[in-house]
C-alpha cells in the first residue's frame, strides 16, 4: 500500500511520525507532507505525482487551512475533493477529545471532515457513534522508550502529573501539592530515555479526572505504562475491553481530586514496593505486547480493506469501570500477574487531551 501522509513529522515523538513509521514497518510506502510547509495546490500536485492508496491524514492545517476549528473545515474538505481523482481512499486518524459538551467547535469540525471521508479514525469513543464513517482507533505505546533503564530504582517522588493542568486538572495539581508536598512532582515537557528513567523514579504516576467521558481516554496511559510507569486513574468504561483492570496492570481511583489525593496517599503507605513493582511491570508488558502503534496500524487496514457499507463506530463498552479497590493487592504481590489478550485495540507522545 501506497499512502500519502499529510501531517506534523518533525519531532520523532509526534503521533504521526510513530505511525508512519509503523506503516513502514508493516510494507507500505509512507510518502510524507509536512503540513506547515504544504498548499492545497501542493498536496493536490503530490497526489497527482504518486497516485496513492490512501491520502491520510489528521487536522490537515497546511497553509490556508490553519485557522483552527471549525473555520478549517471547508478549506479541508476542499482538499479531499480535489485530491480524490488521484487516490483510492481518502481517512482521517485524529488524536483530540471531539466530544460536543466538551469543545463544541471540535465537533463541528469533526462532523464536516468526517462526511467527505471514506474512514474517520480517532481515539475518541464517546464521539465515534456520532458521526459519520467514523471507526474507533486508539494511540499506542510510544517507540522511543528506554529498553535498558533500570528497573528497580528508589523512588524519588510518591505522585507524578505529567502534562497540562487546564481546567479542573488544575484542582488536581492543587490536590496533590497540599497532600504529598516534595513527593508530588509535575512535568509538562519530557520524551525518550530521560521520559523512561523519570515515570520510573515516581512511585505513581497519576492520571487526570477531567475530562472524564466512556470509550475515551488520551494516550498518557500509553505513554506512561509502556515507560514503565505505574498508573493510577479514575477508571473509564471501555478500558476494561483493551485488558486494563486494576489490580493487575493500573490502579484504579474516585473522581474527585481530593479523594484521588488521598486514595493515592493509601497506595503509597499500604503497599509495599514490590506489590506496586509487579503491577508496574505487568502495565508495561501490556502496553508494549498489545497496544503498540504497529497494532493499531493493523486495526487500520483492516478497516479500509473492509467494504464501506460495513464500516462504522466502535458499539459502545458496557460501563463496567474496574473496582477501585485493587483485588490484586489484597492478597501476595504473585496473585498480581500478567492477563494478556490476543488483539489490541495533549504531549502525543506529547500527551493528547
């Protein structure tokens, strides 16, 4: 498969550079546009010249179409228009949150674009049903993570927040700092090796409250689990079918931020170090064994090659959110083991909302 990738490749840790790279890996010819140095003109040119299997893309903010949502759209669909005579399939694989209650404009967007694709991919399974063409296709573990970095070092932190504290995260931010003190530490810019050796110095790394919605969630448990972190969130319904339950490979906590505070001061002083360590090490396995972007690039052409009248959202998961008592750890640390399943399925590895 030949495919026409408009998107931001700069970085080695950007989504799409990770899924490109695993197009390769998987025997495609990735041809990639960088959106900021692209016109319509362009990218319709390059669609001409390489006469693709697929022009794929995410928010497709090249010069004219870079002024954000939902004014892009029309400017977006235009584009899909004039590059369909030189493609076979046209799809969108988008990372945002796109819920209307969350960010009406998002939803706008998304509800255009998705009309004039023949395959909506995102990662947000709350909005998925709503719209057209629409599949649910999650992020994965990043590639860049530090195979060699030790495992079982003394931590320096009890929490650690990773990422943006806007809105009701910054209650939670808050939270931690009067709870834990000089044991809370927040990052908001780190990737590779030195991301590899920080999530392993923190006892726990916690996950956001807010947003808070069933089917998604951004790809910070990816990020952190296949990192070799521990991960401790609010549990959302849909985890449970990707093979996450607390206990076994994340800790689960309540809502609200105080209450997440100090669910997470009873892990810290209720468990000892080595019940935390297998549950760490369980997470990575998953993240790593089943929830790599090579995975979710399958998922994807697995749904292209299906017919289009068959195609469509992710049917909702039952809400069944993990108990927030972790079972595993009631008992001896060995009863906390390792479930893999057969399938898969904002920093991006910059944290997504």
């Amino acid at each position: 498969m030949k495919i026409l990738y408009l998107g931001s490749f700069q970085e080695n840790w950007s989504t799409e550079t990770y899924i490109a790279k695993a197009f390769g890996r998987a025997g495609c010819e990735v041809v990639r546009l960088e959106e900021p140095a692209e016109t319509h003109e362009s990218i319709v040119q390059a669609a001409a010249e390489t006469a693709p299997d697929l022009f794929l893309f995410a928010k497709a903010r090249f010069r004219g179409a870079n002024q954000g949502w939902p004014q892009a759209a029309e400017p977006v669909c235009q584009l899909l228009a004039a590059v369909r005579p030189h493609v076979d399939r046209v799809a969108c694989w988008l990372f945002d949150l796109l819920a209307r209650e969350f960010a009406p404009e998002r939803f706008q967007w998304a509800s255009t674009v998705a009309a004039a694709c023949d395959l909506f991919a995102l990662t947000d399974g709350h909005t998925a049903p709503q719209l057209p063409n629409a599949l649910v296709v999650r992020q994965g573990a990043p590639d860049d993570v530090d195979k060699e970095c030790e495992w079982d070092v003394e931590p320096r932190w009890d929490v650690l927040f990773l990422g943006t504290p806007y809105r009701e995260r910054q209650l939670l931010v808050e939270a931690l700092g009067r709870r834990f003190g000089d044991g809370f530490k927040h990052v908001n810019d780190c990737r590779g090796a030195d991301l590899t050796r920080l999530v392993r110095s923190a006892r726990i790394c916690v996950g956001p409250h807010y947003p808070h919605l069933a089917n998604y969630w951004s790809n910070r448990l990816y990020v952190v689990t296949a990192h070799g972190g521990l991960f401790a969130a609010p549990p959302v319904p849909g985890m449970q079918r990707e093979g996450w339950r607390s206990g076994e490979n994340f800790l689960a906590l309540p809502l609200d931020p105080e209450q997440m505070a100090a669910k997470l001061e009873e892990y810290v002083n209720r468990y000892d170090r080595a019940q935390l360590q297998t549950i760490r090490r369980n997470a990575c396995a998953h993240a790593n064994g089943v929830c790599r972007y090579d995975d979710r690039v399958r998922e994807l052409i697995a749904a292209l090659a299906m017919d289009t009248s068959r195609r469509g959202a992710e049917p909702p998961s039952p809400a069944t959110p993990a108990e927030v008592e972790p079972t595993a750890l009631k008992g001896k640390t060995e009863s906390a083991t390792c479930k893999l399943k057969d399938g898969g399925n904002d920093f991006p590895a910059r944290i997504s909302t």
